[in-house]
C-alpha cells in the first residue's frame, strides 16, 4: 500500500478516536469532516506489523481485544479501531483498540493495556470496500491536508464502523480520522522600548 507509506513519510500520519456506538453504514460520508473527538478508556493491544498482512493484523488484533473484553464481563463503548504510532516502509506500530464503559478495575497485564483515547480536533475520510482499496482515499487525504496547509498530529485512526471480523471484506465501512496540531496562536504584540514611546503633550498654559 504504497500511498500509506508514502502518507506517513509526507509527515501526514501518526490517535484515536472513538465515537459512540452506531448501526453499521451510519456514519456520515462527508470527505474531510471537521469533528471533536471525546476521551474515551479504551482496552488495547499493541504491537507491529507489516503493510502485505495488514488487514489480517488487524482482525486478529481485534479478536484478542475482544476476547479480553468478553472474558471480564466489560461492555463495548464504541467501534473497534486501530491506532497507528508509527509506520515506514516496511510497516507500522499499532494499538488496536475497543472503547469500554468505566471505571476500569484491576488493569490487565503482559500485552493488553487499558488507557484513554485521543482527544480534540481531528479530520475524517471515509471508506467503502475492501481493505487493500484504501489507496486512493490516503492519497486524496495527503492532498487535503497539502491544499487545507494542516498539521496532522502524531497519530492516525481506522475506525471499524463494520466489525472485520464478521464482515466480508467487500462489504467493510472504515473511517480514517487523523488529528491536527492547534495552530499556534499569534504572540502578543512586543512592546515599544520607553525611548521609543511618545512622550506626553506638554499641559496647556493655564489662562491668566
């Protein structure tokens, strides 16, 4: 998937977001979509993988998430994701999470972590199809965010409005989140050195 690699070697990848529960093909097609993402806790686990087997990285990532999930009696808050950290050309980073209704009780150890989810502004692409038809849309993101003149943030999201892992490939809704760096606001105006401020009118003569 050589528009990924080349995305994230742009500087346009590398978060997470989740959103609340939805019927699946309920999301909003919008290409660019402005939106907020909430912090949410999340269950996940991380790891690495390369861009030939990504998709099936991914299923089998979720199914371990879900499998936790299920063994601890905790409730889904959200769609499954994956959140990329990293990437090059061989392949990425990830943490493929599930968000979770709090409060979260005796944290798992070893490979499953329990954290929170990726806040604030963020921007969001979506895909219809197969997985490895992801080019194009990570092609036209890369020219958005070129022609918009943003900053992406460190992290970039899939987020699984169909469960992959019963969902024919074909059949797949996935939105692609990234989120962005605030512009930095503008400095304060410096101000003028005292010999360079205007000194004060004189008082005017009082009449005699």
């Amino acid at each position: 998937m050589l528009s990924r690699r080349s995305l994230v070697a742009a500087g346009l990848a590398l978060a997470i977001l989740p959103f609340g529960l939805r019927k699946a093909h309920a999301t909003d097609d919008v290409f660019g979509a402005e939106i907020v993402l909430p912090e949410k806790t999340i269950v996940y686990l991380q790891g690495t993988g390369t861009w030939d087997s990504a998709y099936e990285t991914l299923v089998e990532a979720i199914k371990t998430v879900h499998e936790y999930i299920d063994r601890r009696g905790l409730k889904p808050d959200g769609d499954a994701m994956m959140i990329f950290t990293g990437a090059d050309d061989a392949g990425f980073d990830y943490r493929a999470a599930v968000p979770v209704m709090g409060p979260f009780d005796n944290p798992p150890q070893g490979d499953i972590a329990v954290g929170t989810s990726p806040t604030g502004k963020a921007y969001k692409f979506v895909h219809r199809g197969p997985y490895d038809a992801m080019e194009n849309l990570y092609e036209a993101i890369t020219n958005f965010f070129d022609e918009k003149n943003l900053t992406p943030g460190d992290v970039f999201i899939e987020r699984y409005v169909t469960d992959p892992r019963t969902t024919p490939e074909d059949e797949l809704v996935i939105e692609v989140i990234f989120p962005v760096r605030e512009a930095a606001s503008e400095a304060p105006e410096t101000p003028k050195p005292p010999e360079t401020q205007p000194k004060p009118s004189e008082p005017a003569p009082k009449p005699q």
